[in-house]
C-alpha cells in the first residue's frame, strides 16, 4: 500500500525518528492524510491560514482516518487526539 510506506517512512525520518513509536506513527499519519488527501494545500495556496485550512479539512481526514480502520480522530483544538 502507496500509503502505508509513505507513512512509516516518514515516521522513521527527520524529527519524529527521536519520538515514541506511536506518537511518530500517529504524527506522520496525520500529516499524511492532511497534505495528500486533503484540499489542505489547495486552501494555503488559496491564502487561507494554517488553522483555517486545518478546520476546513479535519472532517475529510476523520472520514479517511476511519475508513482506515483507526479508532483515533483528529480534534480542532490543536489537532488533539479524541
């Protein structure tokens, strides 16, 4: 899966490498699915800020989080875990 290999490389490199396992995983997969299947680039380039354009999309990257089978979903409050 394109996904998954993308994902767990990312949590392996860079910054999340020095990271608990779950929390580079949860961090790299978050950010995976906000900057890949999202508008979320679309909306920047559009001049929305950071915060709006993580509103605007939070909704579509739960939806994919859970078609995913994941039990974890991304929040506004500075994309917390619920």
């Amino acid at each position: 899966m394109r996904d998954a290999e993308a994902i767990l490389e990312a949590a392996a490199a860079g910054h999340l490498r020095h990271l608990p396992p779950s929390i580079s995983l949860w961090q790299a997969t978050t950010s995976y699915v906000r900057h890949e299947l999202t508008e979320y680039e679309s909306l920047l380039d559009e001049g929305y800020d950071r915060d709006a354009a993580r509103h605007f999309v939070l909704e579509d990257m739960n939806d994919t989080l859970r078609g995913w089978g994941c039990n974890r979903e991304v929040s506004e409050e500075a994309d917390q875990v619920t």
